[in-house]
C-alpha cells in the first residue's frame, strides 16, 4: 500500500528530469548550432564576422535596449577590423569603422544606396499611407536621361537651394534676425532678473518656434497653437519607437498621438493657404514639388514634418552643446567673446550689428567650439542598402539586400584620426588640425556622400550667429554661485538620430548682460 504512492512520484520525478535534461541539452545543441552558424561566411571575402553571445537576433536586441551605443561598443572593441560582420536574421549588417573604406562607401552610390530604404521608414515614422509610399518609391536614384521621383526631385532642389549662393545667405539672414528678435524680447522681459532654466529645453523653445516662423511663416501651425511646440519634442524623443513599426498607435502612443497633432495642424495650414503668407521659398518649392507628384495635402502635411524635423532638432542640440561649453569655460567664454567684441559695430541707434562674414572667417574659436561639439556628440550612422553582391575597394565582398552603417561614433572616438586625447573635450584640435588635415570621410555630423545633409551651411550660420546673439547678451551662470557649470555625458542609449542630448538636465541662471539687440547682416 505504502510504496505505491511512493513509487509514483519518484518515477514521475525520473520523468520529468529526463525530459529537462533533454530539453536543455537540445537547446545547448541547438544554440551551439546557431552559435557557429553565425560564424560562417557567405562568400570568403565577406568582413570578418563579429559573432554575438545571441546569434542572429543579439544585434537587434542590443539596438532595441540599449540604441546605438551597442554597435559602437562593438566597433570600438574591433578597432583591428575596418569593416565587420554582424549576422542579423535572413541579412547581415556591415559595419564600416575606418575613414578610407567610408569614403569607398560613399563613392560607391550605384551599389550602395540610401533611397530604397527611405519608403519603409517613412511610412513607420511619417505615418504615410500606401499610395503615397508608392509614389515615393518610384524612380528613386534616375540616371540623368531618366524620368525623376519625387525624392530625386526634392533632393535636387533642397541642395540647389542650400548650396552656397544667394538663397543660402537670404535664408541664413532670415534665421538669424528671427532667433536675435527672440533672444532680444526675451532679454527685454527678464529686465534685472534672473532665471533659472533647463538649458535644452530653453534652447530647444527659441529654435522650435524660430524654425517653424522662418521657414514656415508667421500663420505656421506652431504660432496657432503653441500645445505643438511640446508635441514636436514628444514626437522626436519617441521616434526609435514608431521606427518599430508595430502598433504605433499602442506602442509608441505619445510619439504617435504628438505626431498626428502636428499634422493635423499642418494639414490645416496647408488647406488653408497659410503657407502663401510669408513661408521661405524653399518650403514654397517643397509643397509644390509635392503636388506634382501628386501627394494628396495630408501626405503634404506629413512630408513637411520631416523638413521641420531636420530644420529643428539637431540645431538645437547643437546649440545648446556649444553654448554650454562655452560657458562652463571662464577661459574659453572670455576667448569667444574677445573674438565678437572685435567684430561687433556699435551702431548710433543703439544696436549692435554682427556680420555673417565676419562670424564665419574671425571667430576661429567659436567656430572650433561649434565643430567639437558636433564631433563629441554626433554617433550618428550613414546607411545604404546593398543593391547587387559587389566587391568594396576591391576588397570585401558585401551581399545583396544587406545594410552598410558607416560608424560616426567610432570613427570620432577614433585615436588614429583625432589623436591620443580623441575621449577629450578640445575644441583647439579643429586650430591645430586645420582645414583639409582630416578627412572629410572621418568627420561625419553632417554624414557624407550623396546624402550629405544640405543643411550643413546653412546650420552652421544659424548656430554661431545664435550662440554669439546668446553669450553677447546674457550671462549663464550655475545655480549654485560657488560652483562651475557642469557638462553631463551624453545620452547614447538612444536611437542616434541626430546630434545627442545630454543624461542629465543641465540647469543654469540666466541674467541680461547686454539687452542691446544684435542684428545679423
Ligand atoms: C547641426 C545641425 C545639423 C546636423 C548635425 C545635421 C545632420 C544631418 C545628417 C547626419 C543627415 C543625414 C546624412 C546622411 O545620412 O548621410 C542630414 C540630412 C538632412 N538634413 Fe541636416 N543636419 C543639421 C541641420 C540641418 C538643417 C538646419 C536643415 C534644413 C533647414 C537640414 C536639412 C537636412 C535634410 C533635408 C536632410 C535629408 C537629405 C536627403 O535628402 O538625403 N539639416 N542632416
């Protein structure tokens, strides 16, 4: 009697550790298997593969925990190889981490494209329906004799239109009276006072509303209803999530919400001819582009949050990069403003005027702040799709329908290129370097080759007049007197989109040094 329960559990305990045992010794005999199979290459001269503690799918869990700080971790420990291998499911992804070999990216625009990739990722991040990811799809990268899509088409004109020349500087003019008549109504209502602000988020207002009047004139949909202005950065801080593409509505619902407001507001401004009162040529040109192709207003509407997007976001950190620097720096705070003090005429109305010339060509250590900063906090990534199997450099073999990331993080932390203080913070390495000693490949804010941001010029206008209209007319001090202003490491955990914010929130006292307006000529 007494034994046969007895007997029935250990035999059932037998059972049950016979089935675990076998169980884990098929997963092991099963990760072992995907462990090596990662490992092999599909051609000889495919880059050396990076093999992952996850097989195939460790890549893509590392970029959704931990943004692109995971592959530049995986760069910076495989500093040896100029280009590795991650094996990601059905693709691979080639990482390239050497200047020589990104500039071969780049020249290689036939085989190696952005384009193709850009319909899926609008229509995850721009919410645009099928039709129009249809039409934007069409013709992508013409030969000169054949029929233009509607991105050729655009690309051709927003890089004619901000080269060098005439309609860079009306617009770079036109920015920067905008973001001095802010800076000079703020000044006139602090008075006396001081303040105490977030930096970035205080930045981020001038630029968020200053972009959308210059560019989109004063009816813009910012200016008829300031709740945007909130929704633009939700937008921004949740794009790694629409990126996904699954259930934006559920998962990435206040980017997603934040996003339909603004374009419902666009789409408001666009029905209502707003954009005929005072919006920038070039927006002028975009919708009508736009129409030629047959968008409807509502894929109007979302195609113009993408330029509003690129016009805003990495000015903004970029900016408030630059202005922090500076003036968490006695030293280089009293350099910079010796630089403008030189170059500002005081005028008998009692303005100050500061020419766009002046600014680019002698404030060699503005300049040099601004382009470190963009070093230090661009880990930006250039992507193209891998048209055809093709031979690199005459060198590695990279499949069709894989993805090449040009590694910016790595290649500015890069010793090789920037020298054994690459991890400092050094704005004179831009003196002692010069113009033409780095190549062009290896500083990659802006990214490089065909898609080369357009806006580079024109951003760089708009930031050192703004960040000179700053330091000539408030001081920034830290809230505590006895203490420096202190700079935070950036946040790389993040989907690296544009310039990086920083981990913590920067607070600072603001006070008027100098209310006098500074005009830009
Ligand atoms: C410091 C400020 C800026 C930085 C760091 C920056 C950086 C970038 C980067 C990294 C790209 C992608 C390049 C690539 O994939 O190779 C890009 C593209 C672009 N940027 Fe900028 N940008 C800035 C300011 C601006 C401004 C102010 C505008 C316009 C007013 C602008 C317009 C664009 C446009 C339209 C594209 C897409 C180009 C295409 O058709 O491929 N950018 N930018």
């Amino acid at each position: 009697m007494s034994a046969f329960p007895e007997f029935i559990p250990s035999k059932l305990s037998f059972h049950l550790d016979s089935r675990l045992v076998t169980a884990v010794a098929v997963a092991a005999a099963l990760y072992y298997a995907l462990y090596r199979l990662q490992k092999v290459k599909i051609h000889p001269n495919e880059p050396p593969i990076v093999a992952s503690k996850i097989p195939f799918v460790g890549p893509l869990v590392g970029m959704v925990l931990d943004g692109g700080r995971h592959v530049k971790s995986i760069g910076l420990l495989n500093r040896d190889k100029p280009i590795f291998t991650l094996p990601v499911p059905g693709s691979r992804i080639y990482v390239v981490t050497d200047p020589a070999l990104a500039a071969a990216v780049q020249r290689a625009s036939k085989e190696l494209s952005w384009t193709p990739l850009i319909p899926e990722l609008t229509k995850r991040v721009m919410g645009l329906d099928a039709d129009t990811v249809g039409v934007v799809a069409q013709n992508l990268d013409p030969e000169p004799d054949e029929p233009h899509g509607f991105l050729a088409d655009l690309h051709d004109m927003v890089y004619a239109y901000l080269g060098p020349g005439e309609s860079l500087n009306a617009l770079s003019l036109a920015a920067a009276r905008e973001l001095g008549r802010q800076i000079t109504a703020h000044a006139a209502q602090l008075e006396q006072q001081s303040e105490t602000v977030d930096l970035l988020a205080w930045v981020q207002h001038f630029v968020t509303i200053g972009t959308a009047q210059y560019l989109y004139g004063p009816e813009n949909p910012l200016a008829r209803d300031p709740r945007l202005e909130q929704a633009f950065w939700d937008f921004d801080h949740g794009l790694g999530r629409l990126l996904l593409g699954f259930a934006p509505s559920l998962v990435a619902r206040k980017p997603y919400r934040a996003r339909e407001a603004l374009v419902a507001g666009l789409e408001e401004y666009l029905s209502a001819g707003r954009h005929e009162v005072g919006a920038a040529p070039i927006v002028q040109r975009r919708i009508e582009i736009a129409h030629l192709h047959g968008f409807s207003v509502a894929a109007t509407a979302r195609s113009e949050l993408s330029f509003l997007f690129a016009g805003i976001v990495n000015t903004a950190t970029s900016t408030f990069w630059t202005v922090l620097q500076v003036c968490a720096r006695p030293a280089l705070l009293a350099a910079v403003r010796a630089e403008l003090a030189a170059v500002v005429e005081e005028t008998a109305t009692g303005e100050r005027r500061l020419s766009m010339e002046a600014l680019k060509g002698a404030c060699p250590t503005l300049h040099a702040v601004f382009l470190e900063c963009l070093r230090v906090g661009s880990d930006s990534y250039t992507s193209r799709l891998v048209k055809n199997d093709m031979l690199l450099a005459g060198q590695w073999h990279l499949k069709a329908g894989s993805v090449v990331q040009i590694a910016g993080g790595v290649l500015h932390a890069d010793p090789g290129i920037w020298g054994a203080d690459a991890d400092a913070f050094d704005p004179a390495r831009f003196i002692r370097l010069g113009e033409g000693k780095v190549l062009p490949a290896a500083f990659r804010p802006f990214g490089g080759g065909k898609t080369l941001c357009p806006g580079r010029h024109f951003a760089t206008h708009e930031i050192l007049a703004f960040v000179a209209m700053i330091v000539l007319t408030f001081d920034l001090e830290a809230v505590h007197s006895d203490e420096n202003i202190s700079v935070p490491p950036k946040e790389d955990r993040v989907l690296p989109v544009h310039i990086l914010e920083p981990r913590t929130d920067v607070f600072v006292k603001v006070r008027v040094r100098d209310a006098r307006a500074v005009v830009v000529v």
